[in-house]
C-alpha cells in the first residue's frame, strides 16, 4: 500500500502528514485544506474570519462552518477545563507583544537581543515584553445564531493550540472518508491518528521534551491523538524573572506552575490540546483531578520529575516511563 509523507510550515508549526493508501491526490488536498483553515482562523491575518470577528465584536458576523466549529470548540474546552483553556485573552496576549505570530515576533527579538539571551532548564530564552496584567476572562457571552457568531463588545477572541487541534481532526477525518486506509496529521506536536499505520498495523507516536535526546515514551494508537503543551519554549526573561507565553486565566499572567510539560491522550486532538494545558496549569498536586478515566496523561516538572495518571500506562505497552528526565546542566 502506498504511504505519501509532506512537511511544510502552517499556523506557526511544522506540520507532517502521513497518508497510507487511497489516491495520489489526498497530501496536496491536505495542505490546501490546513492552508485554508489557517486563512480563516489566524488573528494575525487581518482579513480572516477570526480577526473580523475581533474587528467587530458587539455585531453577528457571517462565518463558514468551520470557523464557527472551533468558536464551539473552544466555548465547550473553556467549560471541559473548568476555565483552565481560555479563548478570550486576546489583549493579554497583544499587552505581552503578540502583535505579530510567534515567529515574526521572535526572530525580531532575537535579532534584536541576541547578547542579552539567557538559559532556563538548559533551553535558549530571550528578553520579552513587561508583565502582563491581571484580567477576567470567560466566554458565556458569546452567541451563535444559525451561521453568525457574535463576540460581545470588548472580547477578544484567540483560539491559540486549539485551532491546530481541530484542524489535525478535520483534515485525517477528511482524508479518510476520501479513501485512505490511515491518516496522521501532526499539528506541530497536535496529533491524531486514524487507521492503518504505514506499517500496516496501529502508530507508534514519542513524547517528547525538549531538553531531552530521547522520548520519555513512545505511545501506541490506532484511532486518537497525543497533545503536548509546554513553558520550555516561546519563554523571555523580564529583570530577571522567566516569562512564557501559556498564560493563566484566572490573572491573565504567566503561568507559576510548578509543572513544566505535560501531554494528554484522548479521542480528538482539539481535546487532548485543551486538557494538556489544563494539566500544566493545574501544578503537580492536582495535575490529573479534571481528567475522565479514559485520558491518559503525563506531567514533567521544572526539576524533571516525571508524573502520570493511571491510564497513561494502557498506552505504553508495558514499558515504563521513566522517574526523572535528565536536564542539560546550566
């Protein structure tokens, strides 16, 4: 059966698709599909759906289905997470200097403060914009009638991890009903899973840190995704303190958790996104409280502690995870 692979740059992330069986035609048809969704969900193009939603909130604003799915998405994550995902901190995030995406953003600041650079965990982290403010969050008031969504007058709206989620969701979903015998659609660490794999049986998927050389596990999957959320990147340092970009919204500020890193496995990727940063948010004593009995989750601490619910286990194949990740010294 033929397998077709394509990695390209979209929504900030390096994407990789994997495609196993069916036409020739279903990777091209994956990228313009990922392609358009960015065009309709990025805050950072003035003329997607999202930013005219932003550009006229307190007014219904036409919208395509998807568009108005991942305002749903995202109103149902804030509700699953207790709060913990919060699609309204929008000016949060622009008063933290997300004027521009992330890497726009970044390559600037680091042309600009290369010399000014420091190390967190044994990771690169450069200087960054001053505290944020504290603000209330929440998105009960937004309205959806038939094909319009209304944001309230004054909200702001980011789907932020969540749109790469739903969107690896919807292209494997796509490419199945198309013909194939197995999908991968890896959103730049959002990844899910259908079918076959290429080796004709289910995927094996790592999970990552990114100040380690090797996985912490590799997770056997047939039909689910793997999302990790971490503070180890996108991170700057303000008089000497680490800043990052996951915010908490119950203070609109960086995230204090004492958790590092941490990734969920659940049936849709837009979920296990969501419940990922709930998990890290949530620090080390109450990591796993808001997860079902079917999510599997693992949490590393600043220091590399490793932590997982039970669950986790059923999707390691009996190896073990590992009791610490060794950090780089420095």
């Amino acid at each position: 059966m033929t397998t077709t692979e394509l990695r390209f740059r979209a929504m900030g992330s390096d994407i990789h698709v994997v495609v196993v069986g069916g036409h020739e035609g279903l990777g091209a048809h994956a990228r313009r599909r990922i392609e358009a969704l960015e065009r309709r969900w990025s805050r950072f193009l003035p003329d997607s759906e999202v930013s005219r939603l932003n550009a006229t909130a307190g007014h219904a604003v036409e919208v395509s289905v998807d568009t108005r799915l991942l305002v749903q998405r995202s109103v149902q994550a804030w509700r699953l997470t207790g709060g913990g995902f919060d699609p309204t901190l929008l000016e949060a995030l622009r008063r933290a200097g997300y004027e521009a995406s992330y890497e726009a953003s970044y390559e600037a600041s680091y042309e600009a403060s290369f010399e000014a650079m420091t190390t967190r965990d044994g990771c690169p982290v450069a200087p960054g914009p001053p505290p944020l403010p504290a603000l209330r969050p929440g998105c009960t008031d937004i309205v959806f009638d038939g094909s319009r969504v209304m944001l309230p007058t004054g909200m702001g709206f980011d789907a932020g991890g969540i749109g790469k989620g739903l969107a690896a969701d919807l292209v494997s979903a796509e490419l199945m009903a198309a013909g194939a015998a197995g999908a991968c659609v890896n959103m730049g660490g959002d990844v899910r899973v259908r079918g076959d794999s290429p080796t004709g049986s289910g995927w094996t998927l790592a999970v990552d840190h990114p100040c380690s050389p090797r996985p912490m596990a590799l997770v056997g999957l047939h039909d689910g995704a793997v999302a990790t959320s971490s503070v180890l990147r996108r991170v700057w340092t303000v008089g000497g303190a680490a800043r990052h970009h996951l915010l908490d919204p119950a203070t609109g500020e960086p995230s204090t958790s004492d958790i590092a890193l941490a990734s969920v496995i659940a049936g849709e990727a837009w979920e296990a996104e969501v419940l990922a940063k709930a998990v890290l948010l949530r620090g080390s004593t109450r990591a796993f409280d808001l997860l079902t009995d079917d999510i599997g989750a693992l949490a590393v601490t600043h220091d590399g502690t490793v932590l997982a619910n039970f669950r986790m286990c059923a999707f390691l194949g009996g190896a073990p995870l590992p009791a610490r990740v060794v950090l780089p010294a420095g």
